[in-house]
C-alpha cells in the first residue's frame, strides 16, 4: 500500500464528500442523532461544498492518497475567526483554521493521521501562519490526545452547531514552528 499525502484537486470533491460521510460521525458525541450529522453533511460537507472549498484561494484542502483512494484529507481557513469565541482566545496571530483533518477508520493507528498532521502544519507556515487553531468537540478524547500530542494547547471554548443540536468545542492552538 503506498500513499502519498497531496493538494486536493476539484476532481477529488466527490471522493472528499463520501470520505467525509464515513469520518465526520466518527468525531460527534455519542448523543448526536442520525438526522443532525445528515443535516451537518449536507450543510458543510457535500460534493458541492468541496468544490466551493477548492476554489477558494484562502483554503488549502491535503488528502491522503492511496493508489488513488482518499483515505483522508484535513481543510485549512487562511483567514482571521470569525468565531468572537475564538478570536478571543488565540494567542498566536496571523493563524489559520485547522477546519477538518480526518483518517478513515481502516489507516487508525498507522501513522497517517501524523503525517497529514505535519503536513498541514507545513502547509500553514508555507502560507505565513505563525498559528494554527481548531476546535474539537470536549467529549472527543481521542481526537484531544492526539492533538495534544501534535503539539496543540487548549485556549479556550467554543459552540458548534451540529445539525440542530448545540455542541461545545475546546479551541486548541499551536505555533506552527516548534
């Protein structure tokens, strides 16, 4: 199995959205509902969404990509939060959203999450970020470990409309030089 961790292309938006439907439920509380990921899928993350996302020149889409599969992919936001939540908590500025960075189940535990991680962190400080930022749900542990262990910091706190649903996320941040 080789794999190779590359630019999204408009060509990958709808290998991205199906990607996007096995690995988003992945990461909602066990409390989410069925119809409230179908309506975030939808919303944020359908063929035509990722088609919006590939060309805007402030996002950069990464996939992994296996023999021509995508096994995974992360979506960073060059631009300031929106969020006042969020604005408000970061310490390390121009930074850039870390929006999406998701491992299909089968390549858990192998390495690629790490890798995608360093490349995104990579391609951040290529486009000037000294920061990058996300938020993670605060009942996702394993996600929190692993950006813990990516080098990322919890600033803050921040709600997440899921659907119909309010959830709340923990903002975590990391300079994107070490």
């Amino acid at each position: 199995m080789t794999h190779i961790i590359r630019m999204a292309t408009a060509d990958d938006a709808g290998g991205l959205a199906a990607l996007a439907a096995v690995t988003f439920p992945l990461a909602c509380p066990p409390s989410s509902t069925a119809a409230d990921i179908a309506a975030h899928l939808a919303a944020t993350l359908s063929e035509g969404n990722f088609r919006a996302y590939l060309a805007d020149p402030q996002i950069t889409v990464l996939v992994i990509d296996v023999d021509g599969d995508l096994r995974g992919y992360s979506l960073l936001v060059a631009r300031p939060a929106r969020d006042p939540d969020v604005a408000s908590a970061l310490t390390i500025l121009p930074s850039t959203e870390l929006s999406k960075c998701y491992v299909h189940p089968d390549h858990h535990g192998l390495g690629a999450a790490a890798e995608l991680m360093h490349a995104s962190v990579a391609a951040a400080a290529a486009a000037g970020a000294r920061g990058l930022w996300l938020g993670v749900n605060e009942q996702n542990a394993r996600a929190i470990r692993f950006y813990e262990k990516s080098g990322f910091r919890k600033v803050g706190t921040k709600s997440f409309m899921l659907g119909s649903t309010v959830e709340h996320d923990f903002v975590m941040e990391r300079p994107v030089t070490p």
